[in-house]
C-alpha cells in the first residue's frame, strides 16, 4: 500500500510541521482577544492559536505556522482536510441548494446517502436511516425510537462513556465533569462498568475473569440495580472514545449481543467517533462480528459539515409515524453532499486500510515507548484510534494528569488531544491520508515531549 501524502495535498501542508513564530503569534492574538470578549468560554480551546486553513493532515494558522494534526477535527477530517472531493460537492451543492427541506420535500443526495448507509451497514442487515445534525442529535433519535419500538423506558450506558452534551445524551454521560451544574437529568439510565482492563473496576485479568462486568451487568444490574425490566435498550461505544481509548476484549460485543436478544433489549452502537474507517473498519462492530439494532453516525459521516443519523432496521424504523420525529436541518443539502463525498472517498480509496496498516505501524512505535518511558502506562487502539495513558509510575499506575504534555507538543507543532476519565490519554487519532513519514514525525514529537516531561518530574 502507498502510505505517501495523496497529490492534491497542498505543498505547504506537506513538511508539517513548521512554525514561523512561537505560537500563538501576533495574528493570532488579535483574534483571540476578540473571540474571549465575544464568544462563550464554554469551549475548553486547547490550541492558542486560530484556524486559518487547512490541508491533508495539517493546519494552518493567521501566522503562517503549520502544525501536524493527530487530532482530525476529533475525528471529523477521516479523508483529510480539504479534500477537494468534499470540497467541490460542498461548492457544487452550496450553488444549487444549501437548505434541501428535508423535513417537507425528497432530495436526490439524501436518498443516495440513506442507501449507501444501508449498503455499507454492519451485515448490510440495516436498511433506513434518519438524519439529524450532530452526535448528539443522532442519540437522542435513538433513545426516542428505541422507547417507541419497545415501549420501554430505561437504558443501560457503561463508566466512561460519552454521548454528547444535551438532554439524554448528556444525562447517558458517565463523567461529573460533563454533567456539573446541568441537572436534574432524565430517570432511568443504569451505569454499567465497561471493560477497562487497564484499570479493571473488579480488578481482575482478563481473560480469566471471564468478563465479571458483564455478569455483573447482567446479574447485579439488570436484577437488582433498580430497573424497573422495561429496559429500552443498552448504548455501548464499540471502542469507547472519550472515556480513553478503550478497546473491550472481543467477547465483549457478542455478549451484550446476547443479553440484548435474551431480554429483548435494543443494543445501540454508538459509533459517532469509531465510525468510518477511523478504527481500521468501516463500522468497529465489524470487527467484533456484531449487528447492532441501531447504529449512530455522526462527525466523519457530514464531511465537515455537522451530521449525526441513526441507520436501523426496517422493522424498527417503520413504528414511527409521519411526523413522529423530525429536524428543520437535519439531511439538509450541505451535509448530505459533503457527507456522501466524504464516505465515498473512504470507501473508494479503502481508508479504512490505510488506517489499519497505519495503525499497526504507530502501535509497534508506541508501544516501544511504553516500555522505555515510566511514564507511559498503557497504549492501546486499533487503526488509527489509538490511546497512550499517562501514568505516575508504572508501579504506581496512578493517573498522571499532565496537560502540559499538550502544551509541549503544540509548541513543537503537534496537534494532540486527550482523553479518558482523568484527563491523561493522549489520542493518535490523525486524518487517515496522514503519510508514513508524517505518522513518524508526529510520534517522535511526543516522545520528545514524553521524555521531557518524565525528565523533569525526576
Ligand atoms: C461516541 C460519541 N457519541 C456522540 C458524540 C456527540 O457528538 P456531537 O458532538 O456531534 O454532538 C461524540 C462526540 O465526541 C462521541 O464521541
């Protein structure tokens, strides 16, 4: 496979990284200035900088400094950034119709999507899809449709796990810092342990635990944790995002598979951020041999555009009514046309391979700086979807919350982000059009950061 940059990458974006100036620059300061006047700190701004522009796997800012980005938008720019198929169906489609009134009226991109969504579907066994505009969005169909379809009205989430920031979504958020200041939330939602086994909530080993926290679901939660057995459905992130990275052990699906079909509970693949090639698959459910009931789309599937959908069966699409759900916004033209060139491109150019081969090429790296770094406590993912956990010590295994690891990296030029329960997993998580050499330069960059750090806590 050619792991090179792909030609229409702009030549600027291609020896990233290369600062002019120490950032953020005198451009740059200027705007942010004005933006911490005007607009809402809600946002956490990691990056003191402006986005100025962007190409392939790199960003550009007001001052001209070119950063290598392993951040993808948070997995929004699988296909890189301004790939000029998404651009020039974004161009063409702004100039014949934005608003496509989904809601009233059919339109040519939003059927064409739907199918391509049912085709590439786990199984291809989930045939209709609803669009919406955003993650979030897209959890909340699913919370609605699957009380609609089973008349239930409670939901299982797992430790960890993140939907979004609004309504059910949020109140399915597992991490107080989420939720502080936003309650009261919906009734009914029942927290159950996923298989972190870094840092296993029963403390066992896998594999011979044999899985204790989904018997613990199953047997402690589902009988005597307080449902009421009119469990809707159970929302599991196939390979947990914010919570860190997490990859389950492979018995992990298929056993909530069955616990699902035994109690006749829809499971719900939350795959806003594991979707689309990001994990070396299409779907991660692919890997685990899993069909969901519902599966959520979103961030990558809008090619930049805000998108989020739920594709399901016919049979549990078709309870809902003419105007039993619905968006003013939601398949409109700009997110359908950039949504379908983007997952067209993943698809036609097998991304999703790219990511795997990729992947196992950081994985090795990375590992190698695990066992040569105290520090570095874990390292764990699939494609390009890779988690690196900073701990005390590995004696320890303490959490270490080290920002500043962020802050070093960025100022070399490297665009990270974290995540994880406590703040301290770095994500790998670039574009997949990222090249080889690319990859590299951007894993030596944080083991430089690494070092640093560990070298100045000695
Ligand atoms: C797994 C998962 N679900 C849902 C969401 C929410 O998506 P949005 O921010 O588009 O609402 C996210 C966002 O990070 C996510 O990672």
């Amino acid at each position: 496979m050619d792991l090179s940059l792909p030609e229409w990458v702009a030549d600027w974006a291609r020896d990233a990284p290369n600062l002019k100036v120490p950032p953020p620059g005198p451009k740059s300061k200027v705007i942010i200035d004005k933006d911490r006047k005007y607009v809402s700190h809600a946002y956490d701004r990691l990056f003191q900088f402006t986005m100025d522009r962007a190409s392939g796997a790199a960003v550009m800012d007001a001052d001209g400094n070119v950063y290598l980005d392993f951040s993808a938008g948070i997995s929004v720019m699988n296909a890189g950034w301004s790939n000029p198929r998404v651009v020039n169906a974004i161009k063409a489609q702004a100039e014949k119709l934005v608003h496509s009134l989904a809601n009233d009226a059919y339109y040519d991109n939003e059927a064409d999507f739907a199918e391509l969504l049912a085709e590439i579907s786990p199984g291809g066994a989930l045939e209709t899809t609803f669009f919406g505009n955003s993650g979030a969005e897209g959890v909340e169909a699913a919370i609605k449709l699957s009380r609609y379809y089973t008349k239930g009205s409670e939901h299982i989430a797992f430790m960890g796990s993140y939907h979004g920031r609004i309504g059910n979504a949020l109140a399915m958020a597992s991490r107080i810092k989420y939720k502080y200041g936003h309650g009261p939330f919906a009734p009914g939602i029942y927290f159950a342990p996923y298989p972190y086994c870094f840092r296993c909530w029963f403390k066992q080993e896998y594999p011979s635990c044999n899985l204790l926290c989904v018997d613990y679901l199953e047997k402690a939660i589902l009988e005597f944790g307080g449902p009421s057995n009119d469990v809707a459905s159970v929302f599991v992130e196939p390979l947990q995002g914010e919570g860190g990275y997490i990859v389950p052990p492979k018995e992990f699906m298929p056993r909530l598979r069955k616990l699902c079909d035994d109690r006749k509970i829809l499971l719900v693949a939350d795959e806003v951020q594991s979707g689309l090639g990001r994990t070396g698959e299409i779907w991660e459910c692919n890997s685990t041999g899993v069909i969901p009931d519902i599966l959520i789309t979103g961030k990558a599937a809008g090619g930049g555009i805000p998108m989020g959908a739920i594709v399901t069966k016919r049979q549990i699409m078709d309870v809902w009514r003419p105007g039993s759900h619905s968006s003013t916004f939601g398949g409109n033209g700009m997110s359908m046309a950039a949504g379908l060139a983007q997952v067209r491109e993943i698809l036609d150019n097998d991304l999703a391979g790219r990511s795997r081969v990729l992947g196992e090429h950081a994985l090795k790296r990375l590992t190698e700086l695990r066992d040569k770094y105290d520090i570095v406590g874990d390292v764990r993912g699939k494609g390009l979807m890779i988690g690196v956990e900073i701990v005390k010590s590995k004696k320890s295994n303490e959490p270490l919350y080290v920002p500043q690891i962020q802050g070093l990296a960025w100022r070399k030029g490297l665009m990270m982000i974290t995540a994880g329960m406590f703040g301290n997993v770095f994500r790998i998580a670039p574009p997949l059009v990222i090249s080889k050499e690319q990859l590299d330069k951007g894993i030596d960059i944080f083991e430089e950061t690494i070092k640093e750090t560990q070298a100045k806590m000695v």
